[in-house]
C-alpha cells in the first residue's frame, strides 16, 4: 500500500494571507494546493449541520478558513491555535470567528462552556494527545460533541511505527483512534473514513495508481507543474471525496466523532 504523503512542499508563496506555505497548512485560493484544500474541506462541511446554533471552539484552526464555514451556521466560534501568523491573520481575514493564542494542551476556554469541539487534522502533531483529549472533555458540556479528523496512519505511513512525516509526533490507525478517545472519557464513539471518490479514482489511475504521488513528485522536484496535472488538480472539489462507515483501514483520512456524557 502506497504512503499516502511526506511533507508537501511548495514554491508557490501565498500572496493572499502572507502566510508561509509550509506544507502542513491548508491553504484556499491556491492552485497547486486545491487537491489538499478541497480534502479538509469536505470534513469541515459534513460536520457544519452538527455545529448550527452551537457555541463551537475548534482546536488548531490553522488558515481559518474551515472556522469561518463553521460559523455560517454556528452561534459563536472561537479559534485557537499557537502560532503568531496565523492567529494575526485569521483575526484580519475572518470577523465572524473569536481567535486566540493557546497551547491546545491547557485549553484557555472555562469548564462546560462549549457545545462542539472541532479539531481537524492536528492530534496528529501533538505530543500529549491524551492530555489534549482530556482537556477537550473538561471544556465541553455535558452532551457535547467531539468531532476530531486526522490521517489514517496505515495509509499515510504504511508499515510503520513512526511517521513518515516529520512533522507528525504519533499518527493513529481506526481502532487506535476510538480507544484514545474512548480512554479520555467520550461515549458514543463512531469512526468515519474519507477516501477517494469516483473522478479522483479514476485520476489514481491515470497517474499510473496515485494522483497524490504525481502532486508531491513534483512539488518535492521544485520543477514546474506539467499544464495536464495542474489542471486536473485545481478541477478537483469537496465533492470528488467520500466520508463513509466501510473498510476503515484503507481509508485516507478517519473523522471520530464522541459525546462527553
């Protein structure tokens, strides 16, 4: 089974956010980047309806942008993450969003406060996710609702202990996921997989089995994108991608959503 990514790297700088691309930050408006924008995308929309009228926090907000479609149909959202930049550039380009500075291991947000916590595509970098999680329970309310993604590391690192990514600290497989979750004090815990839908498929066959590869051969080579690829990359939308309840293990990424009781 194919590594699924090592870290993106782009010579494309972000004229629009003044944000550094590093490989790790989602960012929209970017052609080279539209295939990994529209992949967190289609996460932030299934989960929206589960946020409408909710005071929702997300957890390491990166760009913002999934922030700011969470509040289209939420009460209130508060964004944190750690890093200057972005917390500087989500206040400027996002009014609708409250951001802060936090350390997501000693969440600056008071006990029961929040109805849903969103944290998309971050446990992944952190060292203590069991703190993390713990904390998660402390801010919710009674009845509310974690909602965390991250890759699926038998597809991003496939048979290894550690990650392919330097940027990862511990990368979690289906059932790895439930049990940390399980295990900080969550119930009515449920895994979904994202994987490929018919067009990118169909693309993972025109690029000799994986369209990813082809995006990062290039971008690792700092060559020019070949006009064919570029286009079809910046064709692809939210909807080329499916969120589903079946084989788990070959999935790209995993969405575990938990209520805290």
């Amino acid at each position: 089974m194919r590594s699924e990514t090592v870290t993106r790297v782009s010579t494309h700088p972000d004229v629009d956010t003044g944000l550094p691309l590093t490989g790790e930050r989602t960012v929209p408006g970017i052609a080279e980047e539209n295939y990994w924008f529209r992949r967190h995308e289609v996460v932030y929309a299934a989960i929206a309806a589960d946020c409408s009228g909710a005071v929702v926090l997300e957890a390491g907000c990166g760009e913002g942008y999934g922030a700011d479609l969470l509040a289209g149909t939420a009460r209130q959202v508060l964004a944190l993450d750690y890093d200057v930049l972005t917390a500087e550039h989500v206040h400027r380009r996002y009014p609708r969003v409250g951001i802060a500075r936090a350390n997501l291991v000693a969440l600056p947000v008071a006990t029961g406060s929040v109805d849903v916590l969103v944290s998309l595509q971050v446990i992944e970098h952190l060292w203590e996710q069991e703190r993390f999680l713990r904390e998660c329970a402390r801010v919710l309310r009674p009845g509310g609702r974690l909602l965390v993604s991250t890759p699926n590391r038998i597809t991003f690192s496939p048979g290894r202990d550690t990650p392919l990514n330097p940027f990862h600290t511990r990368e979690l497989d289906p059932d790895e996921l439930a049990g940390l979750v399980t295990g900080a004090g969550f119930d009515d815990v449920s895994v979904r997989g994202l994987s490929h839908g018919r067009h990118i498929r169909a693309l993972d066959r025109k690029y000799r089995g994986s369209f990813v590869d082809a995006q990062l051969a290039v971008a690792v080579s700092g060559k020019p994108w070949p006009a064919e690829l570029r286009e079809d990359v910046t064709g692809i939308r939210a909807s080329d991608f499916v969120l589903h309840d079946d084989d788990l293990r070959d999935s790209l990424d995993l969405l575990v959503a938990a209520r805290r009781p």
